[in-house]
C-alpha cells in the first residue's frame, strides 16, 4: 500500500471518532506555527533512542530495527534501537512518556497507547496527556491460529465448537495483556460463547512459540512470529481478522466469511515522543519516516513479514489512537475485561 493522505486504516477507524475530537484536533493544529518557532534550530544534536516494548523478533521490533539506520543516514547522528518489555507494553512507553532529552522515541501498539486506559485502574502515563502521536508506521490484521495437533478445528466454527467442548480448560496465548491480541480473542470467545484461559507473554515470538509447542491451544496476533511454525506444520492459520483476505495468506478466510462478522480488529504499530516535543521535531521526524515507507525496500521488507505500510501525517495517527479508544473502550467494559 502506498502513503496517503487519508490511509486505509484511518477510513476504517473514522466512524468512531466523535465529533469533539475532531475539534480538539483542529485547535491544536492551530498551534503549529508556535511550536515551528519553538523548535530547536537543528534536531537531532544526540544520539536518538527508539524504545521497543516487546522484545527482540518482535513485529515493532523488526520496524525498529529496519528504520533506525536509514534514519541514522538521514540525521548524522546514532539511532539506537532498545527493547523494554513488560506491563503490555506500558514499561517500554512510559520511557517516552517521561523523556526529557528531546531525543527518546517509543514504537506503540494498540494496548498500551489506546487501550491501557481502559483496562488498568491506574496506569504510570496518560497516553492522550504524556504522549505525541508522530507517525503510523503499519498496520495488520490479526491472524487466528492454533496448534496444529492438539486442537482439530480447522475453521473458527469448529474451533468455537473444540473450545466449548473443552469446558473452559483450553487456553490461548497473546504478545501481552491489553494488546490487540488479547482483546481480539476476548471478543471471539464472547461471539462463540465459549471459554479460554489466558496467558500473556512479553511479545509475539514467545507467544507463538508457546502455540508451537502445544503449551497454549490457540492465539490471534499478527502473522510474522507465526509463519516459521506454520511452515514447520506446527501451527495452523484459520482466519484473519481483517474485512478482506490478506494478500500473503489469500487462502485463509476472513472471520466474517467464518461467520464471526463483529470480530475485526487492526494491529498497527507508529512512533511516539512525549507531549514536550516540539511539532517541528515531530514534523521532522514524520517526514523523514514517510519518506523511507515509501520506498520500495522498505515496503517490501514490511510486506514480507506480512506488514502493510501506512504513513500519513501526525494528525491521522492520532485520529486512529482516538478512533481505537472511542470503540474498543465500550467493548472493554462489555466484555468485563480489568487487568489490575
């Protein structure tokens, strides 16, 4: 997918927008002549920290990684890629969040930027207070899978009948609590009327590989972790959570097509500063970041890990952070899912 304005995930998230923060946004916007003024004269002066929150092989770790040399040419200074799991991606963020050298970055997910807040009574940043949205790097479906030999289903209906048959003994795996992963699934279950225990892990490929070895029945996450165990034969991908198939997995069916129309969900992935950076800084950094997903080799790299390029100005992945919040904070309370 190439960068646009107004990118695929933004239209799918609009309509759950309210109208208010649509207008915040526009006040803000109104300050950016200010803050261009404010800006350092030359940015960076220091070498320039990307805190991941999950750990190494990671689907933001691999983004991370493929960015912060071609963005280390563009600045003239060091760009340093560190992992810090844990707390469903809080730990890693709230490293930004609490920044103060003007030059610390954190690559965030659904769980941690959009829906901690939902989920924790108390958590140690306020994502729409301590944080700036700066780019939206991917987006991805999320894929169902489950272990190969110990669970049968091969269709979502017949793992929503396996799980139902195992009286609430069954369990599946998600890259952290509070994540897209976790939810996705709490949403499934709640659709099949059936039960599953949960077990978090600090990122995708300790999840996956959990499913692997049969430890965990099933999981949803992005396919990246998964693919290495699906050609192994030790794990089986039977549908997306995405409205249409994905391109890399055309024969695996959508949930929709399974007869699970209300479980859609998108991972995305984008780069976050704390609320003091300056909007030229993150104007910067956004421009620079859009004009590498834009190439061909980064495209590429992404699409061959399953990942979809989606760029676009600051304000958009905003819109998509708020977006997420005004529809799956609803869900959350629904479902009844607390985390403290």
């Amino acid at each position: 997918m190439s960068v646009q304005p107004k990118p695929k995930a933004f239209m799918q998230h609009r309509r759950f927008i309210p109208r208010v923060m649509l207008g915040l946004l526009a006040s803000t916007a109104s300050l950016g002549a200010w803050a261009q003024a404010a800006a350092p004269a030359k940015w960076p002066t220091q070498t320039v920290r990307i805190v991941v929150p999950t750990g190494p092989g990671s689907s933001l770790d691999l983004i991370a990684r493929l960015l912060n040399d071609k963005l280390s040419a563009r600045w003239g200074q060091p760009v340093v890629v560190e992992n810090k799991p844990g707390a469903g991606g809080m730990l890693g963020l709230d490293v930004a969040a609490k920044s103060t050298d003007g030059h610390t970055l954190a690559i965030g997910f659904n769980g941690p930027v959009a829906n901690a807040a939902f989920l924790y009574k108390k958590t140690p940043y306020d994502p729409a207070r301590d944080l700036k949205p700066i780019v939206m790097t991917t987006s991805q479906a999320n894929v169902l899978a489950v272990h190969a030999e110990k669970v049968p289903a091969k269709t979502a209906a017949e793992l929503a009948a396996w799980l139902k048959s195992q009286g609430g003994k069954a369990n599946y795996a998600s890259l952290g609590n509070g994540s897209s992963a976790h939810l996705t699934m709490e949403l499934f279950l709640s659709e099949a009327g059936a039960q599953a225990t949960h077990v978090p892990f600090n990122g995708s490929p300790p999840a996956a590989l959990s499913v692997a070895q049969g430890e965990s029945h099933a999981t949803f996450m992005v396919a990246p972790a998964l693919l290495p165990h699906v050609q192994s034969g030790k794990v089986r991908l039977i549908a997306v959570s995405s409205r249409q198939r994905l391109e890399a997995l055309r024969d695996v069916p959508t949930l929709a097509e399974s007869g699970f129309p209300a479980v859609e969900s998108l991972a995305w992935n984008g780069l976050l500063g704390p609320a003091s950076m300056p909007d030229a800084v993150v104007n910067k950094i956004n421009a620079d970041v859009n004009a590498l997903l834009a190439t061909e080799e980064v495209k590429q790299a992404l699409a061959r890990q399953g990942m979809t390029v989606v760029g676009g100005p600051a304000s958009d992945f905003r819109r998509v952070i708020e977006g997420d919040m005004a529809r799956w904070g609803p869900v959350i309370r629904r479902l009844g899912v607390t985390l403290d």
